[in-house]
C-alpha cells in the first residue's frame, strides 16, 4: 500500500506493520522506518516532531525548517 497524508489522516492507515517512508516533498529527502504498527509509528513520530522532541536531528531540523 501506498499512502501519501499528512498528520491529520494518520486514523486513516490501518494498523499494519511493514516498511514506511516521510519524504520532505521540497527537497525529496526521505526518512524509512520499519514497525509493528505503521500508523502508531507514525503517530508518534509526529507527536515528537510537534514537540521538537523528534531523535533524528535531521528530521527534526527539515521538519522546524519547511
């Protein structure tokens, strides 16, 4: 499956595990992830980026950038 969201559609991904990707769609920089479940990843992944909480400084510095 292939999905392209933003957070507000996050309830929409079932809860699956397999491979995800975050691209930055201004440079096309692109973080992968693996997990259990796919849509509380990614949850949490942009809880932490709200928050400037997020581990990888990178993500976290495009995502206060862009």
């Amino acid at each position: 499956m292939n999905f392209k969201l933003d957070y507000n559609d996050i309830k929409n991904i079932p809860e699956i595990s397999g491979i995800y990707f975050i691209t930055n769609t201004l440079d096309n920089k692109i973080y992968a992830g693996s997990a259990v479940n796919i849509r509380k990843r990614l949850s949490d992944h942009f809880k932490n980026l709200k928050g400037n909480k997020h581990h990888s400084k990178h993500l976290q510095h495009a995502f206060n950038k862009y």
